[in-house]
C-alpha cells in the first residue's frame, strides 16, 4: 500500500523575507508614525490653539467661532492631503520612491515646526495645509514600496503593519499633549523630529526592482505617473473611481465618527462629576491611548484577515462590524469606565479597516502608476470626506451627539456596495500595464 505524503505546511507569511525587506517596513512604518503624529496633533491639541489665536469681541463669539473653525481646519487638511498626494503621487512614480519620501517627510516636518510661531488662524491655517500635502504624498509613496518589496504571500501582513503603525503616532500626539498642556506651541515643535528620519531614508533604501526595470516604450504608451493614463485607461479608471469612494467611506467615518471617542469620553466623564479640566484629560487619555490601542490591534489584525478571506470580505467584515459597533458604544455605557471597556472594540473596528487601503490600493495599480493610482484613491478619499464633513457638523448640532454618531455610522453601508465593484487581488501578482 502506498502511503501519500503528509501536505507541507503552508510557509508562515515572514519566513523568507529579507533583512533589506524588513528594513523598508520600518523605515516606511517610521515616516507613516510621524504623518499620523502631525494629524492627530491637531485633535488634541485644537482648542487650545484656536482659542489662542481667534480675536473675537465676546467669549461666546470665541466658542462659535473656535468650533466652525475647528471643523474647517479639518477640511483644510482633508484638502491639502488631496493636492499633496496628487503632486507627490505623480513624482514618486517618476521621480522614484525614495526621493518623493525625502521630500515628503521634510516637508510635513518644516511646516509643522513653523506652526510653532503662527500668531493667527489664517497662518495655522496655511501651515496645517502645507502638513498635510507632506502627510498626503508620503502615505502613497510608502505603500506603493512596501507592497513592491514584499513577497506576494507577504504583502497584505506586511502592508497591515506598515499601516497599523499610525498607532505610534497617536499614542505620541496624546501623550505630547497632555505633557504640554494649554502650551500647545510645543507640540507641533516636536513635529520637526521626523526630518532626522531623512538621513536613514537616503542611507539605507533604494529603488525598488520594478521602478528600475520599467521600460515606459514598451508599455504601449504608459507614462510614469500620468493622471491621463490612470483616467484614460477603463481598466484602472474604474478601480480608482471605486477606491476614491471606498476611502472616503472609511475616512469621513474616521473625522465623523471614530475621533468622536473624544467627545464621547469627554462628556462620560463630565457627567461623571469630573472637572471640565480633568475630564478634557481623561477624554484625550481615552482616545489617543485606549481607542488608539484597540485601533492599531484592529490595523494590524486586517493583514491577516485579507489573507484569510480575502480583500473583498476582509472589507465587507470590517464595515459590518463597523455599523453594529458604533450604536453600541454610544449608547450602552453608562460610566466612564464602562466606556473605557468598549472604546477599544470601538477603534478596532471603526478604523481597522484604514489598514486595508494600504494593502489594496498598490495592488490595483501597475508600477508605472501604482504610487498615483495608491494616493489617488486615498487622498481623493480625503478630498470626498472633507466635502461630507460639514454635513456631519449640521447632524451633530441638530441631535444629541450618541444619535449623531449612530446615523453618520450609515456610511458604512454604502462601502459594503462599493466593494463590489472592485476586483479580488489575494494572492495574485502585482498588475502590469
């Protein structure tokens, strides 16, 4: 009788990656902890500044004009993502990866240490747009490097860390501001760091094989980086159409909903019978510690769920799990602490799906236009959240904000039809035009 052989394991997705592969990941990881730092800075640390640079002839006049600001300041930012990973976008494709991330990261770095000496809103106001032009074109550059680094059984896990890694940056933004205190200046100075980043940038990486070996005669006309091409060509007009509204689900969510766990927290602990004082802290604690913690679990965690299921229902899980959490948080706690129970559960899975687009987005694009076609679909998602945030701030003022969250939640549902017109990538190569 003749006995057939035990199947061979499937390999575990790190064996056989490379020592320069994992050095990529950090030094990517390290550049994306930093463009998180110089957005989340602005969360926690928003009152505090604007309340110091707004004139107004009454202290009433001041909150209504700090609150209408705070949420335009997110629009800038939202917009100055969409104009910087477009302009960054076409150069990483034709400059290459490693000197766009260069650019990119001195850049946000500069002008969040400028922000330091701003003496008016309108000031803030060009400087948080210059940040996030920075933030917008090294997230797309990173990606695109990380997903052309990795071996194909790889990819998504390595992607998911890359991603997950924004964890660190939040955790630094809550910590620098609660040590900072109403000395906001401070914290945007400790954005300068990550231009040291650049000195290990151009030391250790290089251009990845298949930027260098592209042959653009070749490839029927493709050009590096060219809007034309992404948008001319069916094949991926289509999937950046559908990755622009699949971001824009997860990142209107995100400035709708998921930094809401401040608010919520915030308000728990007032009615507590804490301090408008202490419970501004516990609510910063919450957020950028707690919620932050079980979002980085939910970024990482989304890797090995693309791998498992899929990238199609890796995503249809996560919005799902989206739609039945949020109402949960935002209703069923009824201490502060309790809240601290299901903020985790709330950030994994409001914000786990964030590390999807990185795994994703590169994998529908070929070389020539993979880091436009990335930074398109995720900051056009930017640009389309910005529009969609004003109509959160309306629904917010009109009711309570546990019902506000709840029906801005309804989001998710119209990510659960976009998926379905995009194209299933487990285990398949990277695209070639």
């Amino acid at each position: 009788m003749v006995h057939a052989s035990p199947p061979t394991p499937a390999p575990r997705w790190y064996q056989g990656v490379s020592r320069y592969q994992w050095l990529v990941l950090i030094i990517a990881s390290a550049g994306w902890i930093f463009d998180v730092y110089e957005g989340q800075v602005y969360n926690t640390t928003r009152d505090d500044m604007l309340h110091e640079l707004i004139v107004a002839d009454s202290p009433q006049r001041k909150e209504e004009l700090t609150k209408i600001l705070g949420d335009a300041f997110l629009g800038i930012f939202l917009a100055g993502g969409m104009v910087g990973g477009l302009l960054f976008g076409m150069l990483g494709d034709r400059w290459g990866r490693k000197p766009t991330m260069i650019v990119t990261i001195l850049m946000y770095s500069i002008f969040s240490g400028l922000t330091y000496f701003a003496q008016d809103v309108w000031q803030a106001g060009v400087l948080r747009f210059l940040v996030s032009m920075g933030i917008g074109g090294e997230w797309a550059v990173a990606a695109a490097m990380v997903s052309e680094v990795f071996p194909v059984h790889a990819r998504a896990q390595a992607s998911s860390i890359f991603h997950g890694s924004s964890t660190l940056g939040t955790w630094l933004a809550g910590v620098v501001a609660i040590l900072v205190g109403s000395q906001w200046r401070y914290a945007y100075l400790v954005g300068v760091l990550p231009a040291l980043l650049i000195l290990w940038v151009r030391a250790s990486i290089h251009e990845p094989e298949a930027l260098v070996k592209v042959d653009v005669a070749s490839k029927a006309g493709v050009r590096k980086g060219s809007l034309g091409n992404l948008f001319g060509d069916v094949r991926w007009r289509g999937r950046a159409i559908a990755g622009i509204l699949l971001a824009a689900v997860g990142l209107a969510t995100f400035w709708a909903v998921t930094v809401a766990g401040q608010n919520i927290a915030q308000a728990m602990a007032l009615r507590d019978g804490y301090s408008p004082e202490v419970a501004s802290t516990r609510g910063k604690f919450a957020y950028s510690i707690v919620q932050a913690t079980g979002g980085g679990i939910g970024l990482i965690a989304f890797g090995p769920l693309c791998q498992c299921l899929g990238r199609r229902r890796a995503f249809i899980v996560a919005h799902l799990a989206a739609l039945i959490v949020v109402p949960l948080t935002c209703f069923a706690p009824q201490t502060y602490n309790q809240l601290l129970f299901l903020l985790p559960f709330y950030g994994a899975f409001t914000f786990g799906m964030h590390a999807g687009y990185a795994v994703y987005f590169p994998e529908l694009f070929p070389v020539q236009l993979r880091a436009l076609g990335a930074s398109v679909c995720f900051n056009g998602g930017r640009l389309v959240a910005a529009v969609i945030l004003p109509i959160a701030g309306f629904i917010k003022k009109e009711v309570s904000l546990p019902m506000a969250l709840t029906v801005l939640s309804s989001t998710y549902l119209l990510g659960l039809v976009v998926i379905a017109f995009l194209p299933e990538t487990k285990n398949q190569p990277l695209p070639e035009a």
